[in-house]
C-alpha cells in the first residue's frame, strides 16, 4: 500500500512523544484560552484541571494496557493484507484522506451519537458533560468506560478500513490537538468561526454540544469534521453567548462536579438522573 514516508514516525506507539505531544497541546490551549476568553469564569481553576487530569491518568493507564492489543490488531491487518484499503489501489493522499475521514466518522461521530442516545453508555459518556466550567482541560474528563467503548470502535473502523498502523496513530496526534482546541475557553471571531467551521470542528460548535439543555447537548457530535454533523442534520449553530454547561437531568450537589471518586461511581447510581 502507497504511503507518505513522513508517516514512518507513527509506525509505532510511542507513548513518551505521545504524553509529550498531549502536554504540548493542552498547554497551548490553555494559554490561548487566557488571552482570548470567551467566559469570564469564576472558579478555581487548578482544582478543575486536578480532576480532570486525574481522570486523564485513568485514561492514560487504560491506552498503555491497550498498546500491546492495538499492535497485534495492526500487524494481523497488515499481514492478512484485511480491509478496503487493499482491495483498492489509490494514491497515498487518498488513502490517508480517507482513513481519517473514515475512523472519525466511526470512533468520534458514530460512536459519540450512539453515547448519547444508548442509555447504559450514556450513563458513562454523562461524566464528560458534568463539567460546569468547560475549559482545555476538559478534553481529558473521561470514565474509563468512556474511553474504552470509543478505543474498541476505533479499532473496528482500522480493521474494516485496512488502515496501516501509522494512519491510525497519525489521527490520534491530530485528535489530540482538536480535543483541547475544541473544549477549551477561547473566543473566536464569528468569520473566522463560520468559514472554518464549513469543513472543520470548532470551539463554538463543541461548546453547544455541552448546552445543560436538550435538544443542542445532542447535537454537534464531531470531532473533526463538521459535514457528518450538516448531512445527518445534527448541527447547532447560535449564539455562543447563550451557553450554559452543565446537565439539567442530573442530580447531584455542586461540589461533586470536582469529586473524581463520585464522578466514577457516576455510571452506577440509580436514580441520579431525573427521567428515571
């Protein structure tokens, strides 16, 4: 299969360039969340990212147990020649082009669409939508639940793809960037925000995605590319200035929005949610 040789670099997990990369990317978020905020919160801002990085070291520790499955699943892909890949002959452009427009369809909208409308994923996607204070950090606040459900779907994707293993970690590194991009508190022009946003995700439109009120926290389900969002009429575009974050159906005391231990347990509490 016809590849870039700038892809060689992802040709194996590296999990110290990863952790790098993630840093790098969060800190860049969060400094242009500073000098261009859209909200003018009042919190503290360090407890709110000492829980969510907490659960980012959740999240961490399940990627690295996966590491050794997701390399077995490539090579046994690339030596059985397995996928749609292999039974077509494009350019490597194309081929890139299409695996990441492939796995973000299946491991960002699909699987984020089925998130929000399976109850017993939902109770475990919820975690991530329990953040008041949406900012760059909340782009790590995961349940493990979460995370796994979206690694084993984007494995399904590689493997109905064919994609080479460099595809795959090459759309993670990009993945990274937008999650703390997207989240983060920044403001953006409005023109700037349309005319990007006619193919790409942005920062506005994942913050209606976190409205505390239906029907726009079931909306905006991308995560790279806003066109899944326009073709299966999924979209919300309004006044960002209208966004409140948060979720009107859960029960809970404010404080426990910070509590990582209540947050976890948050999947298995019957009863927290008001539609039950």
């Amino acid at each position: 299969m016809e590849t870039f040789n700038f892809l060689n670099f992802f040709n194996d997990d590296k999990p110290l360039v990863k952790f790098i990369w993630l840093v790098v990317c969060i800190a860049f978020a969060w400094i242009l969340e500073g000098t261009y905020p859209l909200f003018k919160y009042n919190y503290n801002k360090r407890s709110h990212a000492k829980t969510n990085f907490t659960l980012l070291f959740f999240t961490m520790i399940i990627n690295l147990a996966f590491a050794i499955f997701t390399v077995g699943i490539f090579d046994w892909v690339a030596r059985e020649h397995i996928g749609v890949l292999y039974m077509v002959h494009l350019p490597a452009w194309a081929n890139l082009l299409i695996t990441i427009m492939w796995i973000d369809f299946v491991a960002q909208y699909f699987i984020h669409y089925l998130l929000h409308k399976v109850p017993f994923l939902w109770r475990f996607h919820v975690i991530h939508h329990d953040d008041t204070h949406l900012d760059a950090t909340s782009g790590t606040r995961h349940h493990p639940g979460d995370f796994i459900t979206r690694e084993l779907f984007a494995l399904l994707a590689c493997v109905i793809i064919g994609a080479p293993m460099s595809y795959y970690f090459f759309y993670r590194f990009v993945t990274i960037f937008l999650t703390y991009l997207t989240h983060s508190n920044i403001k953006i022009p409005t023109w700037v925000d349309k005319t990007i946003g006619l193919v790409f995700i942005t920062p506005n439109m994942h913050k209606f995605h976190h409205h505390y009120k239906l029907p726009w926290t079931d909306s905006n389900y991308g995560n790279i590319f806003s066109f899944w969002d326009r073709i299966f009429k999924t979209l919300t575009v309004d006044d960002p200035s209208k966004i409140r974050y948060g979720l009107d159906t859960l029960i809970r005391e404010e404080k426990n929005v910070e509590s990582v231990k209540f947050q976890l347990k948050l999947p298995f509490i019957k009863g927290i949610h008001k539609k039950e």
